[in-house]
C-alpha cells in the first residue's frame, strides 16, 4: 500500500484523524501522521524525515517556500485559529473575559497546561502572556508543559489533580475529548494564527499529496473545520 508521510501542526490533528478514513478509502494510500510543536516539524523536515506534506502556520510554510523546501505552488489556507482556554469536562468555568480575571483563574489553578514554550505557536504566546500578567514566576512550580498542544489537552482531561486549566489552540481544545472550552484569551492577549498546507519539495508522489491537501481545505470539508475551530 502506498504510504503518505505527513508533518503536521498540532492544530490541525482533529481535523487530519477525522479524514484520515475518508482520504485511504477514495485512494487506497495509508496515511502516516506526526504531529506537533510547528517549530518541531520544521526541523523533522530539514533533518531528512520523510514528508510527503506539510501543515505548519503560514509564515512557516512561506519561508520554506523561499528556501526550495516546499513547492509554491498548490499552497492551500486551511483557515485561522485562536487561542483558548479550557478546563476538564464537568469543571467550574472560571471568568477569563480580561486580564484581571484571567490573571485570578490561573492563579487558582491547580495546574496550567500549555504546549512547547519554546517551539510552538500558542505555547511561545502563552508563555508571553504569563510574563505580561507577571505571573510566570508563580506558576513555575505548576506549569505542565507537552510536546503540543492537544497532548497537552489529553493530559489535562486524565489528571488527578483539583482544578487544572490550559491554554492552547482551539482546535486543540475542541477536538479532545473530556475539555471543554471556557473561552478566546482576551482581546489584549488575543492570537489569531493561520495553518498553511503545501506539497513538500522531496515528495516523491506530489498528485498524492496535492489531492490530500484537496481534501483538506475543500468546501466539502469546510463544516468539519469550522466544527473543530477554524476561522475563514
């Protein structure tokens, strides 16, 4: 069976799970998956991994076709997603409409759940937004940070613990069973990314690749993806 190879911002895990049957039954080929950090995925594709295509933010993709990593053309916006916050299925929603209120619920919080601070897209933004609410030094001891951040969402809806919250993208949150979204950051906090599709350049089946990405931001898709939080 043909095999195509897929790195893939945590963002867009959902949506990739919930069409991964639709994609082998139209064209028998297996569809292999990794997923997370955007910054994690980039450097798989430059170490050498086998990628077929890429789903990473938009400024990520448009570097890449600058440097000849990824084909320009065929390059396809899945759409926009925000930044949220959650809390575990059944949990108490506390107020985060403002940065006072959301500043009192992560303090409250028996732990934050967050994605890579370092190289992904929500997780580098939230670790700014601790450091503006001056938060990010008592919340050290009670950040839980994963690789991305629907692990991070995972992780949240098993944990033992009173009352965690986290902080990732809304499809993240949306797509996870046992979270529950509470709410956007506030306006001042607010982050608005958009994930890119694109055939990469060492892709030995680029048509293969080309119809995924098809499928993936087609208009018969478009309710799956605006379901799981994207915006257009």
């Amino acid at each position: 069976m043909t095999t195509l190879h897929l790195l893939c911002a945590g963002a867009a895990q959902g949506l990739v799970r919930a069409l991964q049957a639709r994609f082998q039954a139209e064209t028998g080929a297996q569809l292999q998956a990794r997923f997370g950090a955007v910054g994690a995925m980039k450097e798989a594709l430059l170490a050498g991994e086998p990628c077929d295509v890429l789903v990473l933010t938009q400024a990520l993709i448009d570097g890449l076709v600058a440097e000849g990593r990824v084909a320009g053309a065929g390059v396809a916006p899945l759409g926009r997603v925000r930044t949220g916050v959650a809390v575990r299925a059944g949990s108490p929603w506390p107020d985060v409409t403002g940065a006072a209120a959301l500043k009192a619920a992560l303090l409250a919080s028996s732990g934050v759940y967050v994605p890579d601070t370092v190289r992904s897209t929500a997780g580098i933004h939230i670790a700014k937004v601790l450091r503006e609410l001056g938060v990010d030094g008592l919340l050290k001891d009670r950040l839980r940070e994963f690789p991305n951040g629907a692990t991070a969402m995972r992780e949240m809806a098993a944990a033992s613990e009173a009352a965690p919250i986290g902080c990732t993208q809304v499809t993240e949150i949306r797509y996870t069973p046992g979270v529950e979204l509470v709410g956007l950051l506030p306006t001042q906090f607010e982050l608005a990314t958009t994930y890119t599709a694109a055939v990469s350049a060492q892709s030995p089946q680029p048509a293969l690749a080309a119809a995924f990405i098809a499928l993936l931001v087609g208009d018969d898709t478009r309710g799956l993806r605006a379901e799981g939080g994207f915006e257009f």
